[in-house]
C-alpha cells in the first residue's frame, strides 16, 4: 500500500565500488535481506491486534521448541 513502512531484516556490509564515469571510488552498502515486512498499521486498534497475532506466534514457535 502507498506511503506504508517496508522492513528488511538482514544484514548489512560495506561494498566499495570503482566509478564508471570517472574511475573514483565511491561508497556503497549491500544488504542481503532474509525477511521483508510490509507496515500497514494505521490506528492503536490495528497495532494491538498486530502484537496479539506476534505474541501468539512466538507462543507457538516455543512451545514447539
């Protein structure tokens, strides 16, 4: 949806590059992402239904554990 959040979970590490135009060297980061989120959560209605569903989650995962 326009204008939500997107969250990346991953990391990130420096990768210099050499510039093409004038041969500089020029900063750069590259993240290897393992998760992508999309944050449409508009009202303190929605966010508590949000941390119900996570909280429900992480029941399950430890309880499959």
């Amino acid at each position: 949806m326009k204008g939500s959040l997107i969250i990346c979970t991953g990391n990130v590490e420096p990768r210099p590059f050499i510039s093409k135009i004038d041969n500089s060297p020029k900063a750069g980061l590259q993240m290897s992402v393992l998760d992508i989120d999309l944050d449409i959560v508009r009202n303190m209605d929605e966010v508590a239904e949000v941390e119900k569903e996570t909280d429900a989650e992480a029941q399950k995962l430890a309880v499959a554990s």
